[in-house]
C-alpha cells in the first residue's frame, strides 16, 4: 500500500470519528434535555382552540385581552384571501373573525406576525407596518 493511501484512510478515519462523535453527542444532548426540563415540558395548558386552522388560516400571532376573556390571533391565508383575526372567548371557545382590507375591494394578504392588546384597541404588525 502506498503512503499516501495510508494518509488518506488515516484522514478518513479522523474525519469520520470526528463526525459520529458529534452525532452521537447530538443525540445525547437531544435525549438529557428531556431530563434536564422535565417539569418545563411538562407543563401544558390548553387555553382554547386555534380556530380557522381548518379554513387556510395560518396563525401568526396570540395575544389575550387585558380582562382574560378573549384570546386574539392575527394570521394570514394561505390561499392568499384576506388576511384575518380571530377574537376567541376563552371559556366558551366562540369566536368570530375579521378579514382585513387596504381598502374596500384589496385584501390585505400580509403575514400579521404581532398582535398586541390595549384596552379596546388592537394593534398588528407585518414587516414594516404596523
């Protein structure tokens, strides 16, 4: 076998080690996070539903009014009709929505990423508009 074939089974073989003991370091760190967090992950409460999901709704983002009793998502369709928001009651799960306009005949089709609530007023945010 010549030299430089050694060197190149030797540098391989490096390379190789190196890699399945990131992966294997990976897929450790993945495994102990569960451990390390158990009582974060197991932490869950269900609000409400996230209603329209089954519509082309693509949820964007949440906010709770001041009061607790409604919850707000902003999102866009993914079918590219009027953006929306919907104004969930929390306790009973009711809810209704609102296509947003430019102006009377343009949907407004932009991905409402930020909701936030005050008092009786809520405000959204896409790119660079608020």
């Amino acid at each position: 076998m010549k030299g430089w074939h050694k060197a190149l089974i030797i540098v391989g073989s490096i390379i190789g080690g190196i890699f399945s003991l990131a992966l294997v370091t990976i897929l450790t760190l993945n495994v102990v996070k569960f451990a390390i967090y158990d009582e974060y992950f197991s932490i869950r409460t269900t609000v409400c539903t996230n209603n329209g999901l089954d519509s082309n709704y693509v949820s964007q983002g949440t906010a709770i009014t001041d009061d607790g009793v409604y919850l707000i998502t902003s999102g866009y369709m993914s079918d590219k009709t009027a953006s929306r928001i919907y104004i969930t009651e929390i306790t009973t799960n009711k809810y209704r929505y609102v296509e947003l306009y430019k102006s009377e005949n343009k949907p407004a089709t932009y991905h409402f990423g930020g909701v936030a609530v005050n008092k009786d007023k809520i405000y959204l945010a896409s790119n660079d508009k608020v």
